[in-house]
C-alpha cells in the first residue's frame, strides 16, 4: 500500500519544501499537463529535472500530454522511477501503447498506463505484461480538487482480477487518482488499488506529512486484501 501526495495542490512558489513536507510518502505524483490533451498547462521536463534533484522520495511522473511516445522517455531517462501515460493521448497520436511502455522501461522507469472515467479496461488487458502499473482515474483529469468519482471502482477491480489472473504477485501496481481521501480511500482498497495519488486531501491540511499517515493508517489493513 503506496501513498503518492500529488504537488498540484501545492504551494508551486515553494515546490522543494513542498516535497520535503511529504518525506514519509512512498512516492511525489507529478501531475504534467500541456493544455491539449487536458485544458489545463502545468510544468514539464525541465521542472521535473529540478524536482528531482530535491526530492525525498521517488517521482512518479502522470503525463498528461499529447505525443506520449516522443514525450514519455525523457521523463524516465532524468530519473523519474515512474512515468504513466495516457491510452487515450497514444491511439490519438496513432501510437501503439505497447510501444510507449517498452520505450519508458527501456528508459529505465516503471511503466504506468492510465486510463480516463470513460476508457473500459477491457480492451487493455493483454498490454499487462508489459506494464508496471495501471492508473485508473476517479476524476476527469486536468483539475484538483474534484469529486470522487465512485463508478470507477468496478474499473479498479476489473485490473485487479485481470492481474490475478495473470499470477500478478503485487509486481503490478493499480493506482488510482482524483478526489482520494481519507472518506474514499478505503473503498479505493477494497476495490483492489494499492497505490493512493492524493492532492487536496493531502496538501490542504493542515500537516501535509499527518495526511499521509492517516492515509497509510486507513489502508494498511486492506493489504494482501
Ligand atoms: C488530476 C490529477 C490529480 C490531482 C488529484 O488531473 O491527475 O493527480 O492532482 O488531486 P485531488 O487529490 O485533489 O483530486
Ligand atoms: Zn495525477
């Protein structure tokens, strides 16, 4: 069970002490975001640079950008340890998301795949072997602080079964992102994700470092669940 703190809810004047707020995460989730593939601009590859140069813990990068195969392994080539990009962004962009996932490991990162709310899982599936981790979004991407989006907890359960199936011992990891707090992520476990992306619930309290712990408190007995 794996808490990774979202920065888009953070103070973006402060980003290095922002990161070392969140010292006992597992992971920094690093929302990058080109004002096309969602109507929202963030920060890139050079920002990402400077990150991870100061970060605690290891950066788990979410592309949300267009281009995923020419954009993706740079990303995983200045050290992120995970780089997750859209289905949705590689077939628009024509590109075979089997491809962009063996070129973010042969870049040295884990190889994540997310998925936005109305993107089955079904057609995927077989892309598993050659995946690390399957993001399931429970908010449109582009924007903290949305609601929670509980019909997508079949979707979690579906990648589940479909690991387990395939023998998966925990080597892939389901993430799931948007509106997770301490009311939603339960539900988020049970439903069988074992890494928690968490923006608002985590940088609007009042100790970002607490949040993580609650968190981590209300799923640790989930694991192995
Ligand atoms: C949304 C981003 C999320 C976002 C989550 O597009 O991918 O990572 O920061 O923020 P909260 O936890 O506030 O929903
Ligand atoms: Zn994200």
């Amino acid at each position: 069970m794996q808490i990774s703190p979202s920065i888009l809810s953070a103070d973006f004047s402060r980003l290095a002490e922002e990161l070392r707020a969140i010292g006992n995460a597992d992971w920094a989730h690093v929302d990058v975001m080109d004002n096309h593939f969602v109507p929202n601009l963030t920060l890139g590859l050079p920002v990402v640079e400077a990150l991870l140069r100061v970060s605690p813990v290891p950066i788990d990068c979410h592309l949300m950008i267009e281009d995923p195969l020419r954009w993706a392994p740079p990303y995983a080539q200045a050290g992120a340890g995970s780089v997750t990009f859209h289905v949705e962004a590689a077939e628009a962009a024509g590109q075979d998301p089997l491809v962009v996932a063996r070129e973010i490991r042969a870049a040295g990162a884990r190889a994540g795949m997310a998925l936005k709310p109305r993107t089955a899982w079904a057609p995927y599936e077989g892309l598993l072997p050659e995946l690390d981790m399957v993001l399931v979004m429970t908010v449109e991407p582009g924007f903290g602080g949305q609601d929670f989006m509980a019909d997508q907890l079949p979707k979690v359960a579906q990648v589940r079964a479909a690991i387990s199936r395939r023998g998966g011992t925990g080597q892939i990891w389901v993430q799931v992102d948007g509106g997770v707090s301490a009311d939603t992520i339960e539900a988020c476990a049970e439903a069988g994700a074992d890494v928690f992306v968490a923006g608002s619930a985590v940088y609007g309290a009042e100790s970002a470092a607490a949040a993580v712990d609650r968190l981590r408190a209300l799923v640790a007995r989930h694991a192995g669940a």
